[in-house]
C-alpha cells in the first residue's frame, strides 16, 4: 500500500504507541485525585506541556491546555475570546471548516466578519489584509498557518506585527495544525494558535491550544474545572503523553529535508506532462500538494490510484464529498475545470522516493488511459 494522504491524518509511530499503553494499563489514575498516584499524573502532564512548548522555545507558564481535538482548540480560541463589544473580525477563506464554519456562525449572529481572500498562491491577500487592519476597529484575527488544501505557508508572525501596529489590543489566533512538528514555528507576536497529535504520527482524540494569557480566555463547556478551569473533562492521560513524546523526539530539520526532495521529484516528473497543473509554490509546505488535472474528475482518478492500492484524497477530509465545489482553489482563482479535476496528495517522514516514483508513474498512467477511455 502507499498512503498518500497524511494531511488528514498520519499512522502512529509504534513507540509513541508503546508510551501510551503504559498509561492505559499501569498509571491509569485519574490526574485531579488527592493521592500522590495522581499528583505525580498532574506534574508528568505539566512536563508534557513544557515539551509542547520546547518546539516553540517558550517556558510552561499556564499557557498551554490540552482537547479533545484541533477542531475544539480552534473553536476555543474563537468562541473563548469573542465578547460582544467585539469590534471588526477578521478571517481568511483559506480555513479549515472548525475555523470557518465558527466564522460563518459568528456573521449570522451578527458579528462584523470579514473573510479576507487569498492570493494566487493560496496565502492571505497581504494588500486587503493591511486594508483590512488600518482601520485601526480590529478585536479578533484568525488566519491559519499552512493550508491543509494546498500547503501555501502564511507568514503568521508578520501579519499579526501588522496588525498590532494598527490594533495593539487584538487578538491573533492562528490554526497550526499542519505547521507544528513539519515547519519551524515562533510564537513571537501570536496569542493563540492551535496544534494536533494525528497529523504527526500521534494519536487521534488530542489537540492543544497555546495561550499567550489564559486570563483572557474563558471556557466554552463547564464542568469539574480542569486546565485552569477553561477545558473541564478529565485528562487524556495517554494520548498527552504520546503527543509528549511525539513533540519531544521530531527531528523537524531532517524530516523536511527528505519530503522537500519527495516534492521536488514529483514536480520535476508531473510539471512538464500536458494537462497537469501543480498548486503550489517553491515556498509552500512540502507535506502538501494540491493537483489539477484537465477534462477529468479528481474523484475518478482517486478511484483508479485505489484500484492499485494508492490512497490520496480530492481536497481536505471534511470537503471531499462535494464534488466539484472548493471553496479554497475557488477563491484562488483556480478555474472551475481545474478544480474538479483536482487531487491533494500528502507526505510525511516515513514516505519514501520508490513510492513517490510508483505513483508519479502510475498517476500518469491512469491520467493518460482516462482520456483515452473518455475520448478528451
Ligand atoms: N485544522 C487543520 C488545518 C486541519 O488540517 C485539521 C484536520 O484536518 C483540523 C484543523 C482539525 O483537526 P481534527 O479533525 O483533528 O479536529
């Protein structure tokens, strides 16, 4: 088999496995009760933290909390921060729905949302982003780190540098949940942003949420008070301790350098075959390449490539079932054609060149046989 869409989410390394069932079968406590079995949960949960927190160089202060997900981080960090004097928001069209679906909800009830579009390369239009924050009436800003469509990479640090030239009150989130573990990633001037385990070899079910000041940030489900009383529900004890050390043993260097050249090569062999556009930039994310082929559907070529056990996606996960509809290409510009016949294909560490050959090859070769078949 080769699996080719890591970007939804990744198989877990078998020593992150091992960590866990330690947790599941010995120290299985509960973290919040009174005995030291416990308490020695609770300090190993902080030191998890600080382990997070190693990879954006910053020291455990109360400023990061574990969910149940990226999808509830990043939705904490919206609906955590949103009060209702809330000035002007602002949001990309290039975010994943757990961010874009909370905005779309957010201009109904009535909140001044503005979707701001993305260039031809899939980043934040830099000129309608300073348009946008020079209006000095900005509380709230959420744009994502790499896109989990095209792997296009915004420069998170710089824009929220703007933004705070302008508004020096508001808030920046960012959704890194295809930057941590796979790109260097600093924090400097970003108040919350969001990371997973699953999309880097760890578990499903745990996400976390870096916050700046978790003063400002109040809860969005209640109950027994723990994570600093903002994420109640008792702790995924194995799962935190998978993403420990998952966050403590990634060599993001090495890792990028052997899928750059994975990238590199599948460039090199699809860019000059006729029909075939590549999404993507030198500077975008390795991990993620998005393709469009023309007078196909990237459905029909999905199917082939499963006949011969390669697995790749149309889009993101949460989009793939309507077809034909991307709101993100779309919004680049991406002609309609193109965006049907469009396919996202996603590496990580463990993805060798023999199977990037295998698939370039057999990706022509169902490309070819297709039009033939369908006589364009
Ligand atoms: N944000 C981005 C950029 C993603 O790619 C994903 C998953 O595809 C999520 C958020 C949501 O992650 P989860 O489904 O683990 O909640």
């Amino acid at each position: 088999m080769i699996y080719l869409d890591n970007a939804s989410t990744t198989k877990v390394d078998l020593e992150v496995a091992k960590v866990m069932e330690k947790y599941f079968v010995e120290e299985f406590y509960n973290p919040s009760a009174i005995y030291y079995l416990s308490s020695n949960l609770k300090e190993k949960i902080d030191l998890a933290k600080q382990q997070v927190l190693n990879n954006f160089k910053i020291d455990y202060n109360n400023n990061l909390i574990f969910t149940g997900s990226a999808t509830e981080a990043n939705n904490l960090a919206i609906l955590g921060s949103i009060k209702s004097n809330f000035k002007k928001i602002l949001f990309s069209m290039g975010e994943h729905p757990s961010v874009y679906n909370v905005a779309k909800n957010l201009k109904e009830k009535g909140y001044n949302v503005v979707f701001l579009n993305l260039d031809k390369s899939g980043k934040v239009d830099i000129n309608e982003f300073i348009k946008e924050v020079s209006t000095k009436d900005v509380s709230f800003i959420s744009i994502m780190h790499v896109s989990n469509e095209t792997g296009a990479i915004n420069n998170i640090n710089k824009l929220a540098e703007i933004a705070k030239e302008y508004n020096p009150n508001c808030i920046f989130h960012s959704d890194g949940v295809q930057a941590y573990g796979k790109i260097n990633v600093s924090l400097n001037n970003i108040d919350l942003y969001t990371i997973s385990a699953h999309k880097i070899h760890g578990p499903k079910g745990i996400g976390a949420l870096y916050i700046k000041d978790y003063k400002k940030l109040k809860p969005i489900i209640n109950g027994g008070g723990q994570e600093l009383n903002i994420r109640s529900g008792t702790e995924n004890v194995p799962a935190i301790m998978g993403f420990s050390y998952l966050s403590k043993n990634i060599n993001i260097k090495e890792n990028f350098k052997l899928v750059q050249s994975l990238k590199d090569y599948m460039v090199m062999k699809l860019s000059n075959i006729e029909g075939i556009t590549l999404n993507t930039t030198e500077s975008n994310s390795p991990y993620i390449i998005s393709i469009s082929f023309d007078k196909i559907r990237g459905e029909t070529l999905v199917h082939k490539l499963e006949e011969q056990d390669i697995f790749i996606s149309t889009g993101s996960a949460c989009s793939s079932k309507k077809l034909g509809e991307n709101r993100i290409l779309e919004n680049m510009g991406i002609d309609k054609q193109k965006i049907i016949g469009s396919i996202r294909v996603s590496l990580c560490k463990n993805t060798t060149l023999d199977e990037i050959k295998i698939f370039c090859d057999k990706v022509i070769d169902a490309y070819i046989n297709l039009k033939e078949t369908l006589g364009v």
